[in-house]
C-alpha cells in the first residue's frame, strides 16, 4: 500500500502547500507540552499538560517537575534520564506519573533538549495519555492492515481529487503501481475510464457528505484493453474528528464476472425476444421480397448493422437442381437475385449489396457462394482488405465497405426443404463487438425460420402464376359481338399477396340472334379453382349450344358440378332475345345483377338466389323482364363488391350509387367500377361484365 503527503502536489500542479485548518489527530491525543530548565523546574507549562496531569500552570509553573509528579521511588531513574536529555539524547517511552489529586496514569514520553539564544540548555517534554494513544495506534494499525489486505480495492482522494492512498487490491484492479496514481488527478491516472462521471460523484460527495453507494462504472484497463471490466465503486466523504473534509474515500469492488454473467443473460433475453418477434414479423405475406424485407429488418439493428437477403436466381424459376444440397457438395459460381437491404443507420455500406432486385453472379471464391455451395455458416470476426474483398461482389463494393468501417462478417444459409435457396449476409460496422458463436446460432435461427417462408412464397408465387395463366388461357379472348347488344368486360386477378381465384365470364351466341351472358364463380382458389371453372365453363358452352332455358342450363351445370370433386360454385345466367327485347335470368347463389335503366336510374334485379352449383337436387328459379334500348345489365362476382369489414347490403347500395347518374362509355364504366367500388387491398378476383341494349343493329353485322 502507497500514500503519500496530501500536502503535495501532483505533477502539473504548483508545488507550494497551502495552509490548512488544524488537524483533529492531536486534539484526540489530547499532546501535552512540558519545558524544564537545567535544574529540572518547570519553564513552561502547556493548557493541555493541565488537561492531562491536573495541575494548573500556577501550581505547576517553578516546581521542580520530578517531585510534583513522579513518585520517589522512580526519582532516581527520573534524574538519570533528564540528565541524559540535557547532554543531547533522546528518549521516548511510556511512564507512570503522579496527578494531581494523588493518583497516577501511565504517560507516553517524547523527550528532548532544547536551546535558547543564550546556549542555556532546556528539556521539552511532549506527552499524552498512553492508553488513549496506545488505543489509536491500534486502531491505525488495524485499518491500514485491512486496507493493504483488502480484497476490495481502496483508494483516499484529497480535496483537489488527488490521490493520496491506493492499496495494491486497487493496484491490480486498475492495472496500475501506487506510484502512478499518487499526487495525480483521476481524468491523469485512469483516462480509459468515465472520469467525467467519476469526478462529478467525487465532488457530489464531497459537497453534501452523503455517501453514493454502488455506483456502476464500465471500463478497459490498460492490462486488458480488449474487454470491458466492470466495478461497482462507492464513494465516502473523510472528516477528522473536528469535523475538517480531508478528502473522499473511494471503495472498488470487481464485478466483472457478475456484469459478464448479466450481459450474457441479457443478451440471451435479447436473443428470446428477438427470436419471439422474428415468429410474428417474418412470413405474414406470401409475397416473396416483403418476406425478405421482413428477415432483413428483423436483424437490423439487434443483430447487425448492414443485413442483406439473396436468393438463387434459378430456384425463382422453379428449377429445383439449381439449388445447392444443405449437405453441400457445390463448389461452382452462383448467380443471385437481391430480395432485400435493410442498414441501421445511414451508410456507405449500404450501397455494397447488390440494390434489390439486381442480379449477379458471384464467382466461388466469393464468401457467399462458398456458403450457398457448402450449406454452412461462414463466420469472419475481423475482416481484413483480403476477405474484404470475398464478402463484396467487387473491388468497388469492398471500398465501400472499408470506407464504412465494416470489422466483422457473417453469412449463413437459407435452408429450406432440404436444399439451400439463399443466403442472409451480415456486417458490422459502428458495433464495436465482433460477430461471435453466438450470434452465429441466432442468425442461423433466424435464417432457418425465414427460409420456409421464403420458399412458401416462391412456391406460392410459381403455383399462381401458373393458375393464372391457366385462368387466363380459359377466359375468352374477347367475346364476340352480338345482335342487339354492345358489352365491355374485366377480369382482375386478386393482388399480388393473394391466391389465384375461380372466376370466369362467357358472352355466348344462341339460336334466333339470342345473346347468353354468364358470369361464375368457383369456391376456393389456386390452380385447382381455375382448372374447375375451366371444366364448367366448357361444360356451360356446351349446353348452350343445346339451346336450354337458363334454369335448364343451370340444373345440368349442377350436375357437372357434383361430379367433380367438392367443386362448389356460384353463378348467373341471362338470356337476351333481341327481338323481343326480353331479358331472362337465372341465379345460382350469385349476387343479383344490376339493371341501369337509359334516364341514370340503377336498381338491383330481384331474382331467385338459389344454391350455389354443386350442392344438388333443387330446382333453380327465372326472373323475365323488357329491356328498353339504353339499357344496362351490370354482371359481376363478389370480388368486385365484397369487403372485410362491411355488410353485402351496404355494399351493393354503393355499387347502384355507383352506376346511378350520368352515363360513361362502357369501357369507362368498368374501369370506374374497379377503381371505385372494388377493395383496394384486393383480396378476391374479379369478373366483369356489362352489356347494353342497342336500339338499332343489324343481323348481318354479326362477327
């Protein structure tokens, strides 16, 4: 243990002491001062000898001091070591004196001579109750036994926050000897702490008195600058026995391994979390880059500060050889398709990815290739320019990357069904701690989650492509112009996060220059819904051509249905006779057409619902009714008027609004039907059709 002078000043600071107020030590000690002359009569006579042997200075003073205190039989050795004093020795020890009132107490002694301008010889005597002073030494050699012993590093600031005690426990906790603590500051001795933090504490403490306890400081010392320690440090303000600040007392306990325990159980609470929200977040839609976008905010900024998700360019195509085993086995050049880039603040680095939706080919040095090849994590803690290099696509994107201040790196792959469809690549930059094992178990959990997903969605993403271009190959091309009537049409597939669904429309030619409209739809959706409506849409062209009533038609439309596996569809069917001008229509659990008269007025035709086709045995009904030229037939599926959250009726109303009031072209009328009146979120397919009643036509005009 080292200390020293707090009356001197440390390096930098002016060397001359100031004076200070009277210290409480003596006062404790309660010292005495006694002068004899030659003769061994007392000179002088301090107030505190009064204190210590109760005799005045008037009783005291001129009395030859050996016979006022010492007992006769000690008066020989009395005599012996005055005279020893006056010939220059000292003499120094404790001995037992006569007090006034005819007592005795045991005195310690420090003797010696003393000399006047005159050469006469004097002995000063400094003396003080030995029992008190013999209780102080122990309790001085107590603490100072416990302060070097200690295991708890200790530490004695003055009041200008210098150092003037540091025992070796605070030694080795702060990597540092004494000697270079002492006399020096604490922002001078320990700059690799929060000194701002420390010193503000210290004057807090030294300003009120009331101590701060447990204070939590985190730092690096200099013997381990690479890792944080940490301390809990309290601070108490050191008063003597007067009351006089002398300085704080500074108590050091190393909770390293508790700080690292709680940091790591944290970390792992963080992970759970992460983990947890990572379930909630990533896969709420099928769309295959919001999907991605979701991974990639999901480990920005937690995980990493730069986070990127590619996916091999050939399995978006469907070409499942083109992926790479997760027992690995690849070593060739990989081509990619960026799904997403997420960064954590705003960076150079985040133009080093490939932008989303870019493709390229990666050679297999390239340390994303060499993970979609072996199907294992790569883990690079501190990058150099050379792997530098092998994380970015280019000599470019790596200047990028340097100039950002990317240290660590971690890809892993996206695994999914047994084969590797991507990988998700990791950067840190302004995080200081590199990525680490752990973060390698977090992020493959991540990857492993999100890569079903991914793959739901690529799946998805093919299969309604391919419904749809089977819906679309099953749809008319556009339907031939008919006698007596004009007529616009619309399908819209649902949007781009939905299935595919199983509506169709047909504007058929009958005998007699009739005209048939349908509009159907198919229950479910996906490939297996447009194969259905393409087997009733066949199964409707063909009975058309047989020249049945609507309810006829619909009937044997039933039949076909209960034929086909759990098929279940709505529809309606309207026969118009151009002559007659009559209109005759039939419903299968459709929703009603809409009738536009030729002066704006629009109503919903009240016709039979009956069941949808498929579920057999129950006859279906026929409304008939005369159209005028101008008028309209407004035939649609739910996907136009349906919503999540408001009732059929309400809807409906709006669609009559909708059609109520000025007329528009045909075309127009559709594209406003779409804009307006259906869902903008797009959830369910549209068929639309709209036909109008001419006033004059032609027989021969047919095409």
């Amino acid at each position: 243990m080292r200390h020293t002078d707090p009356r001197k000043a440390g390096p930098g600071q002016n060397s001359a002491p100031a004076p200070s107020a009277p210290g409480g030590l003596l006062d404790a000690l309660g010292v005495a001062a006694v002068v004899l002359d030659a003769k061994g009569r007392i000179a002088l006579w301090s107030p505190s000898a009064e204190e210590l042997f109760g005799y005045s200075a008037e009783e005291a003073l001129g009395e030859y001091g050996a016979a006022l205190m010492v007992d006769e039989k000690h008066a020989p050795l009395v005599k012996e070591l005055f005279g020893q004093v006056l010939e220059g020795a000292s003499w120094a020890g404790g001995f037992p004196i006569r007090v006034k009132g005819g007592g005795s107490r045991l005195v310690e002694f420090r003797n010696m001579r003393m000399l006047d301008e005159k050469k006469n010889v004097y002995a000063l005597g400094i003396a003080t109750d030995q029992v008190t002073l013999r209780t102080l030494e122990t309790d001085l050699a107590l603490s100072m036994r416990l302060i070097s012993q200690s295991p708890i590093g200790l530490a004695v600031l003055d009041t200008e926050l210098r150092y003037v005690l540091v025992n070796p426990a605070l030694e080795r906790i702060n990597g540092m000897p004494a000697d270079e603590h002492l006399g020096r500051r604490v922002a001078d001795a320990l700059p690799f702490l929060d000194v701002a933090a420390i010193e503000s504490a210290t004057r807090q403490v030294l300003a009120t008195g009331t101590p701060l306890l447990d204070q939590y400081v985190v730092g690096r010392t200099p013997e381990d600058p690479a890792k944080d320690h940490a301390w809990s440090v309290s601070y108490y303000r050191l008063e003597d026995t007067g009351g006089q600040v002398l300085g704080v007392a500074i108590s050091v306990i190393d909770v390293t391994e508790r700080h690292r325990a709680t940091t790591e159980m944290n970390r792992a609470r963080q992970r759970l979390a992460l983990i947890a929200d990572a379930g909630m977040r990533i896969g709420t839609t099928l769309d295959l880059r919001h999907t991605a976008r979701e991974l990639a905010e999901v480990a920005v900024p937690h995980l990493a500060d730069v986070a990127a998700v590619d996916i091999l360019d050939a399995i978006l195509s469907d070409r499942h050889n083109a992926s790479a085993p997760a027992d690995g086995g690849s070593s060739g050049p990989a081509v990619f398709r960026a799904l997403a880039v997420k960064s954590a603040y705003h960076t150079v680095a985040s133009r080093a990815p490939d932008p989303a939706g870019n493709v390229a080919r990666y050679d297999p040095d390239r340390l994303i290739t060499q993970v979609v090849n072996s199907g294992d994590p790569i883990l690079v803690p501190h990058l150099d320019e050379d792997s530098l290099r092998r994380v970015a696509r280019d000599d470019a994107s790596a200047a990028l990357l340097a100039r950002a201040g990317a240290h660590s790196y971690l890809g892993v792959p996206l695994i999914a069904r047994g084969n590797v469809i991507g990988t998700l690549s990791l950067i840190r930059a302004r995080t200081q701690a590199p990525f680490d094992e752990d973060d390698q178990l977090l992020a493959g959990e991540l990857a492993a989650r999100a890569a079903i997903s991914i793959d739901n969605a690529r799946l998805y993403r093919n299969e309604r492509r391919t419904a749809l271009a089977l819906q679309r190959s099953l749809l008319p091309r556009r339907p031939p112009r008919q006698p007596g009537m004009e007529v616009a049409y619309r399908y819209q597939p649902a949007g781009s996060t939905h299935e595919v669904g199983g509506d169709w429309f047909d504007v058929l030619p009958l005998s007699g220059d009739r005209t048939a409209l349908v509009v159907g739809d198919v229950m479910g959706s996906g490939i297996t819904a447009a194969a259905t409506m393409g087997q009733l849409r066949t199964a409707t062209r063909t009975l058309t051509a047989l020249d049945l009533e609507p309810e006829d038609v619909l009937r044997h439309l039933d039949d076909v249905a209960n034929g086909l596996d759990q098929a279940f569809a709505t529809c309606v069917y309207a026969s118009y006779d151009p002559h007659s001008r009559r209109c005759t229509i039939s419903t299968a659990g459709h929703l009603p057409p809409v009738l536009v008269h030729p002066d704006g007025r629009a109503e919903i035709i009240d016709v039979p619902t009956g069941v949808p086709l498929g579920v057999g045995g129950i006859p279906f009904g026929t409304t008939e009714l005369d159209l005028t030229p101008g008028s309209r037939l407004v035939l649609y599926t739910d996907g136009l008027v349906e919503t999540r959250d408001d009732p059929i009726d309400a809807r409906l109303q709006a669609l009559v609004r909708m059609l109520t009031g000025p007329r528009h072209s045909l075309e127009r009328t559709c594209d406003l039907l779409l804009h307006s009146v259906r869902d903008p979120d797009g959830h369910d397919d549209v068929a639309l059709l709209v036909a109008e009643v001419r006033a004059n036509w032609d027989m021969h005009s047919r095409s």
